[in-house]
C-alpha cells in the first residue's frame, strides 16, 4: 500500500474541492480509479520514464499513472480550482509529481522533462488533436517523446487510424501514420465520464518511429495535405490550384493523377508530392 492508496475517493475530491465541471474547459472527468490505471497501462512501462500529462483536472488520470509506477509526472492543467487537489496527489508521491498551472497550447513543457519521455492525457478534443498536430509536425525527427496515449473523441480516434478511400481518411490520418504507428487501443463509452459527453470516446496510442516512413519537410507536407482535404470532393487538380503554377505536372510526377480525389491517394504519393513542390 502506498500514500497514493489512502487519498480520497474522486468523488469526494471534486466535493471538497467544489471541482464543478466547466464545458467551457471541456471538462469531462474519469472518476473510476481502475479504469485510470488500465488507460495508463496503455502507455507501456512507465517505471523508467518522465511523463508529460495534459489536463489532469483532479487528477484521476495522474493517480493512475503514478499507481503504475511512473518514474515522474509532469501534469500542466490551465484550471487552478484544481491545483489543490493535485497538490494532495503530490504529497502522496513525493517527488514524483509536478504541476504546472498553464495553458499547454502556450508552453514548452521540454526544459521540464528528462528523456525517455511519453506522453498521455485526457484532454478537450479541439486542445488535443491542435497538440496531436504540433507533436507530429516537428521540423526534426525523432520528437521529444516516444509515445502519446491520448483520449480522444471516437470519430476523432477513426481520423488518425484511418486508411486510404475511407471517408475519416484525412489529415490527421496522413500526419499521424507518416511518422508514428497509430492503433486505437480502448473505447469508452459516455457513462464512463462525469458528467458524460454527448458521444463516445476511444484511447489512442502512437508510438514514434525511428524515421518518417518517406521523406518530406513537415511544413510542405502539413499544407499540402490540408489544401488538399479542404475540398475533398473535388478533384485534385482544381483542389490544389494555387499551390504551384504547374500543379498538374508536379502531381503526374508524383504518379498521382489529376483527377484523382485526396482520399484515394495513399501516403507514399502524398510525400513525393511535398517533395516535389519542396524543390519550387
Ligand atoms: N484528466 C482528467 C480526467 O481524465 O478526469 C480531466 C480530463 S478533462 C476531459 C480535460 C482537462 O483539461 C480539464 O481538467 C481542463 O481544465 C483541462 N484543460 C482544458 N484546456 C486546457 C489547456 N489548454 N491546457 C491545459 N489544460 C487544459
């Protein structure tokens, strides 16, 4: 039994701590301690790694993942009616805890992080595929993290697993599979949250690769792909004017054909289509 064992109910937390939701801050709570430490379970071994969590609210998520041992937790939660909550938790795991009051579209969390860093959280769904995004499109790679375990809507969990000709085949499909392995790992149904969300929702685990699987500039390929998804329907050709003066000969290089519809073009073309228009 730990000090993390005897902490309150999460019920009660939220109680003392007058912890009411705001949906303004998207805030749907994990209140079933068994099912925090399974979601957390879904990131690996934690024991010998820094954890970097999003949005811990009162903190069930946070608990779960330092009752699976890991080695450090930094959790960066914008509501400060949560701070002494997550206070307690701190005391319970002595320095294993550090909380930051921020919001975490507008910090660098790295100078507080020590490698091997993974990260997990349960955030509102607009905060986290804008995160999703950002952690996928560094200029570099490998990024900062090995991992992210992440909470998402469960339409929003289709988009980033995605296959070509799929109508959730997108962006978030493209960017998340070019440099990750990306597999739904749970699905949780509303009655899981308090209060409950109006749909259902699924865990999301990416793990970096070593390498993108084609090689491409980040920023060509994020724009590319977004101009292309922009009007789906429509042919590539008129979906990408604009893009360069020749675009049709830059998408016959690319072995795409003009007429095509971005959601049948797989990966592999997309990148040789950002290469292409990479070199101006
Ligand atoms: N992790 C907790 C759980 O699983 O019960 C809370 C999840 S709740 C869906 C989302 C949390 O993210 C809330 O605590 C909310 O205050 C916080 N949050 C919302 N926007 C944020 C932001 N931009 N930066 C940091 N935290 C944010």
């Amino acid at each position: 039994m730990s000090a993390l064992d005897d902490l309150p109910s999460l019920a009660r937390v939220i109680a003392a701590h007058g912890l009411s939701a705001r949906k303004a801050l998207g805030q749907n709570f994990l209140l079933d301690l068994n099912l925090t430490s399974k979601i957390a379970r879904q990131a690996g071994d934690l024991t010998q790694c820094d954890v970097l969590e999003i949005g811990p609210g009162p903190g069930g998520l946070t608990r779960g993942l330092l009752m699976e041992g890991a080695r450090h937790v930094l959790a960066i939660e914008k509501d400060a009616r949560c701070l002494p909550a997550l206070q307690e938790i701190a005391e319970a795991a002595p320095g294993r805890l550090t909380v930051l009051n921020a919001d975490a579209l507008g910090i660098d969390p790295r100078a507080h992080l020590t490698p091997p860093i993974r990260i997990v959280a349960n955030l509102p769904y607009n905060v986290g595929t804008e995160l999703l995004i950002r952690w996928l499109t560094p200029p570099d790679w490998p990024p900062f993290w090995q991992s992210l375990t992440l909470m998402f809507q469960r339409e929003v969990a289709e988009r980033i697993v995605a296959r070509p000709g799929s109508k959730a085949y997108g962006r978030l499909a493209l960017l998340a599979q070019w440099r990750a392995e990306a597999r739904i790992v749970m699905h949780l149904p509303p009655e899981a949250f308090t209060p409950p969300p109006k749909v259902s929702s699924a865990v999301v685990h990416l793990t970096a690769l070593p390498a993108p699987r084609y090689p491409a500039d980040a920023k060509v390929l994020e724009r590319v792909v977004a101009q292309a998804f922009n009007q789906r329907r429509k042919m590539l050709r008129a979906a990408l004017k604009g893009a360069a003066p020749d675009i049709e000969d830059r998408l016959i290089a690319a072995g795409i054909k003009p007429t095509d519809r971005a959601e049948t073009v797989d990966l592999e073309r997309f990148c040789a289509l950002a290469r292409g228009l990479a070199e101006g």
